[in-house]
C-alpha cells in the first residue's frame, strides 16, 4: 500500500493539531511496512526528504506572501504533484481548501477525508467565508470515498446533513510515565506555580474569556498562554490585556516539554469550542492535568463528569479562587487515563486507519 498524506504544513509538527496527527500516525504506518508520503510547505523547517522512514515532498505555499489565499495554492500544489506518485490512498486531512481541486486528484486513487470539526461554525469566520466552507463541505462528501470523524457527534452532522456515512476514528495520545519537573527551570516556575493553556490563539478557543476570568480571579499564579503569537488576534490580546502574570509563551512543539507543562500545572484551560476529538484535550488527560474545559457536547462527550467546565468568564474566575487541590482530584486523572489507554492509543488508532483504508480500496 502507497499512502499520501496531504492537508497540512508538515511533519514534525511546527504548527497545529492535523501536523502532529500525521507526525505521530505517518511513522507509525511507516514501521509497518506501508509506503507513505507527507506533504510539507517548501518552508517548513524539516527539510530532508525522509524522516522516521516517512517520505517527505515539499511544496510551494506562498501563504508567507499572499495571506489567507496561500493554502489554496499550496493545496492545488499538493494534488498536483501527487497525480506522479501512484498513490492508492491519499489521506486529506481537513476539507477546507483541498477539496475544491477535486477535479485535479489523480485519477483511480481512493480518498479518505478527515472532516476535523464543523469548520463553518467558527467564530473566526465571517459569513462569506462560512457559506465558502460550507461549500467545500458538500464538496468533500461528494469527492472522498470515505469520511473520517474524530468524534461521533461530527459523524451524526454528516449523516443528517448530508445523508453521508463515516467511520469513527479519534486521535490518539501518549501517556505520561515519567513526570519530571526539572525542565520548569527553563521558564523559572515551580510545579503548581502556574495556570496553562495551549492552543491556536484564535477567537474559538476563548483565549479571551480565559484571560478575561483569570484577570478577574486576582490570581497571583501567572497564566500561561501556549500557541503561537503571530497572528492579529493574538496581537489584539497583547495589546489589551498587558499585564505581566499573562505570559504569551509562543509556539512549542517539543511534545515531552508540553506534557510536563501540562502535568504540573495548577490549573490546565481548554477552550476549544467547535471541534470534534482535539488532541490537545487528549494530550492534557494523558499528562494528568486537572483540567477545565468550555463547556460543549463535544468536551463532556470525552470528559464526562472528569473536568471542571466553564462557559463564560466569572465561573474561571469562581474555580481559579476556589483553588482546587490536585490531591482532591486523583480520580479524575486515573479515570481520565483509563479513558485514553481504553480509546486514544496511537496503536489501535493506526489499527484503525489500516483497516478504513483496505476497506476502501475493496469497493
């Protein structure tokens, strides 16, 4: 089996969610004897043409010079160059932008398309480019030949919507077996010293309503902020909220470092709002953070009654006063890896992945 993987700037992850799936699912095809190609843009900092037995192509994404219109181009580029490799199976990884080249796939190859969340519900988009996504949604379902959802709420959308089946397959997670609190000194904190969160620093994951809560807690933990910085939104926090115990750490993709970050937070805030399985919340479960979660039916799907939940500013702020003891917790944690152990293993994900994709190329 030859296996692309197309959809996002490449491996190792220097960037989001979909980069670090493929980093840890592209090796792991890898070491089981399946040939497998990852996509890179042309400028990601990786640039030898194998890493880990995964074979890397690197393409032209002129995002750095036009903006918002680069993954476009860099999507077309993508299939472009794949039509010469003689895939059986390209995995797109996202919809947004790759799908409207269907046309230009290559010709006999089966595509499986990872539907990540419900993309046109972000708070970050306005209306035109909401009716655009959801465009490219119905373009999707149209033009793979198997839908992925991470989560069965996302696969429920597309059967009402669209009449489409998917197979249900989640991300995956390492578990923390060794916590280790000496790489805290890189940052001068102190295990339980800080509050933590770690995302894209984008409207959706109520970035601004953590600050906003943490602000009105009158906390003298700093909060953390983990994503990267180079973005409007980001500078527009910046700028507002400039208080010194606000530490906008930037991008960091060294996964053992975040999973200490994690462990030894007081307090860990997830406030993705509109995705399906986000590895960072499976991440968080794994490390053994005491986790607070905005509250949606996508978080208490894999959270249960094993967070607290917050939906707006004041209940940050109530839980950061009330200063939760981690001790007190204890069953959170273990149920929260028991959790992972039972569903989110990268094996039984790859397991997964291999089976969806024999499946598709028996039809």
């Amino acid at each position: 089996m030859k296996v692309g993987i197309l959809g996002t700037r490449g491996i190792p992850n220097y960037y989001g969610g979909f980069e670090q799936f493929a980093e840890f699912f592209s090796c792991r095809l890898a070491k089981r004897g399946i040939e497998v190609w990852v996509y890179n843009s042309h400028n990601h900092p990786y640039q030898k043409p194998e890493w880990n037995g995964v074979h890397i192509v690197h393409c032209f994404d002129p995002e750095y010079l036009i903006g918002a219109a680069g993954p476009f181009i860099y999507d077309l580029n993508c299939i472009l160059d794949s039509r010469k490799r003689h895939f059986d199976v390209i995995l797109q990884l996202g919809y947004a932008s790759a799908s409207v080249w269907h046309r230009f796939v290559p010709k006999g190859v089966k595509i499986v398309t990872n539907v990540d969340g419900l993309e046109w519900s972000r708070s970050k988009y306005n209306l035109l480019l909401k009716s655009f996504i959801r465009m490219a949604e119905s373009l999707a379902v149209k033009s793979s030949d198997l839908l992925i959802a991470d989560s069965p709420h996302i696969g429920d959308y597309f059967y009402t919507g669209y009449h489409a089946n998917s197979k249900f397959i989640p991300y995956g997670a390492e578990i923390l077996e060794k916590p280790d609190a000496s790489c805290l000194k890189i940052f001068n904190l102190e295990p339980g010293s800080y509050h933590l969160a770690i995302s894209r620093i984008q409207m959706d994951n109520n970035v601004e309503v953590i600050i906003k809560g943490y602000i009105e807690s009158a906390s003298q933990k700093p909060l953390l902020l983990v994503g990267s910085t180079n973005n409007k939104y980001c500078k527009y926090l910046q700028s507002n909220y400039p208080s010194p115990n606000i530490r906008f750490m930037g991008g960091i993709y060294d996964v053992n470092l975040l999973n200490q970050l994690r462990y030894h937070s007081s307090l860990y805030f997830h406030g993705h709002s509109s995705g399906g399985t986000n590895p960072s919340l499976l991440e968080a479960m794994a490390s053994g953070a005491l986790i607070c979660a905005h509250e949606n039916r996508f978080n208490r799907k894999i959270l249960g009654p094993d967070a607290f939940y917050f939906s707006d500013e004041h209940q940050i702020a109530d839980l950061i006063r009330s200063n939760p003891i981690k001790s007190d917790h204890s069953h959170f944690f273990s149920n929260n890896v028991n959790k992972i152990k039972a569903h989110y293993q990268w094996d039984r994900i790859t397991d997964s992945y291999i089976e969806a994709f024999n499946e598709v190329l028996l039809k």
